[in-house]
C-alpha cells in the first residue's frame, strides 16, 4: 500500500514538474507577446477587476471616513430602493428604459445605414471626405457638443435668431422637458454615428467582390445584391454589436444628461447613472447608490446572457460559443 502510494506521489510530482516546464517553455517563447501584453494585464486588473471588491460598500453602512474595513455591514438594506418603491428611483429606471429603447431602436441601426449609403458610393475621394466629417464629431466633449447644440437651438441660439429677425414664431427646444429625450437622441446620433461605421465598413471591405459580380452576370439589381449578399454579410457583426450594446444598454449617457438636467428638471432628466451620482455623491447615500450600481451591473449581465442564448437560437455565434 504504502509502495502504491508512494509511487502515486512521484507521478504526480513528476507530471505537476512536466506541466510547469512546459509553461517556462512557452513563457520563454512568447516572451515578446508576454512584455507587451503584461502592462495592459496590470492596467486592467488595476483599475478594472480591484474595483470591483469596492462593490461591498452595497452591503454596509459605507462612511468615507470609516472607510470599508470599519463600515457595519447591513445586509440588503441598501437595496430596499427596490421593493420600497422609491419614486426618485422608479423616475430615473423608467426614464432610463426609455432612452434604452429610443437609442437601441434609433441610434444603433445609424451606423449601419451610413456605413451602407458610404459603401455604395462610386467617387472614392467623396467617400473619404464624407467619412472625414462624420468621423470628426465624436472626437469633441460633450461640454462642446452641449454647447453647440445650445448655440444653434436654444432660446437665444441662431435658429430663434434667424426666425425672430424674419418676423416667425420662435421654437423652443432646448429646456423643454417633453423634447429632452428627443434632443438626446439627436446629439448622440450626430456625436458617434459616424464614429460607429468604422466597424461596419472594414466588415464590408471583406465581402468577396466576385459574389457581386456574379450576382450582376445573373441580373441582380443594386437592391438585390444589397437584400442577398451585402446584409447577410453583416448579420453576425451585427448582432455581436447589438448584444455588446445591451450589456451596456442601463447606461444612457451620465455626462451628457447632467450636463443638461438643470434647465428641464429631474422628472425628465434623471436617469439611473445621475440618480446614482445625485443620491451618492451628492446625497451622501453611498451604499444605496453602490447598490443600484450593483442591480445595473447585474441587468447587464444578464441581458448579454440572454441575448447570446438567443444568438445561438437563431444559429449565431454571439459574444461567445455554446
């Protein structure tokens, strides 16, 4: 028995030493991809996965000068936002559903489209002037973006100037609260709509232009090719975007709206991610706001899940394999 054993304990250590030669080895051959990989491994734990161990703050009492060790844990009572029916909170989850649905439905698809329109352009000069200028407005803040938009169509702004010298009512748009949803749609579809098409027109780039082709000798017309060859070309690209969009679909653009809530109130204007910041770094309430960061986190998580399950239904790939 004891010679069993002991022959069992110098298997294993003979495989446990062979496993770790082979890591050295390849370690050793890969040391070039290893130096660079590794300060972006560093960064990511750094600033990506330690943070998350801050998340216990949902859980205590948090006070910043108690600090996490010390903070009394409280089980879920930061979360009671949830069955309490808190109405600031319950204002900022419906407000932000329907921004989700507005930017999932309006938003996403531009690129798309641009990327399709740009693509079937013949003059290759236009289509690089075109992709410069819609490229450019992703590159400002959205400080600038809020700015411009207040200058063109606020109340003093040059529209409301031009219809005022020309005798014409003035429309207001800028600080209504019924249009701020609308005026949030438009800004970001003129920010990162043209920033989104990259994506798509590398992926058209790779379409095998002899299907074109043959599709022209059989007599397929522009619509023809775009409905049978162009779109499913897309189809895996698109739902592998569209599934990383709901990951992140709860969150509606924080410094956009905070930058514009003041003019149209917290009842048009709050969302989960300002209510977040409004009730914790502003109210204090650190561990409730931890919390609903938390449940924001989670819904993501599982729309990803469910929307890749849902992938693979309909005989896609999604975000990652069965």
């Amino acid at each position: 028995m004891r010679e069993a054993i002991s022959t069992g304990d110098v298997e294993d250590a003979a495989l446990q030493r062979g496993r770790f030669s082979r890591t050295m080895r390849r370690l050793s051959r890969d040391k070039l991809l290893v130096g660079i990989g590794l300060p972006g491994a560093i960064v990511i734990i750094l600033f990506h996965y330690l943070p998350l161990l801050g998340n216990v703050i949902a859980f205590q009492d948090y006070q910043p000068y108690l600090g996490i060790t010390e903070a009394p844990f409280v089980g879920l009572t930061n979360f009671s936002f949830l069955w309490d029916g808190n109405p600031a909170f319950l204002n900022a989850l419906v407000n932000t559903l329907i921004l989700t649905v507005i930017q999932t439905v309006l938003v996403f698809p531009v690129p798309l489209f641009l990327a399709l329109l740009l693509n079937s352009l013949a003059g290759e000069k236009l289509k690089r002037l075109l992709q410069s200028i819609l490229y450019l407005p992703h590159f400002l803040s959205w400080v600038i973006v809020v700015a411009l938009f207040q200058q063109m169509l606020g109340n003093a702004g040059m529209l409301n100037t031009f219809l005022i010298n020309h005798g014409l009512p003035q429309i207001h748009i800028i600080g209504v609260p019924d249009l701020f949803k609308g005026l949030l749609t438009t800004q970001a579809i003129w920010k990162d709509a043209g920033w989104g098409t990259i994506i798509f027109l590398a992926a058209l780039s790779q379409v095998d232009q002899q299907l074109y082709e043959a599709a022209a000798v059989d007599g397929a017309g522009p619509w023809r090719r775009l409905w049978h060859i162009t779109l499913p070309s897309l189809k895996g690209l698109f739902i592998l975007l569209l599934i990383l969009r709901l990951g992140n679909s709860l969150s509606v653009g924080f410094e956009q709206i905070i930058l514009q809530q003041g003019p149209v109130g917290l009842e048009a204007s709050e969302v989960l991610d300002t209510w977040v910041y409004n009730n914790g770094i502003i109210g204090g309430n650190w561990g409730m706001s931890a919390a609903a960061g938390l449940v924001k986190s989670v819904i993501g998580i599982l729309l990803v899940i469910g929307a890749n399950k849902l992938a693979h239904v309909f005989g896609e790939r999604g975000v990652y394999e069965k």
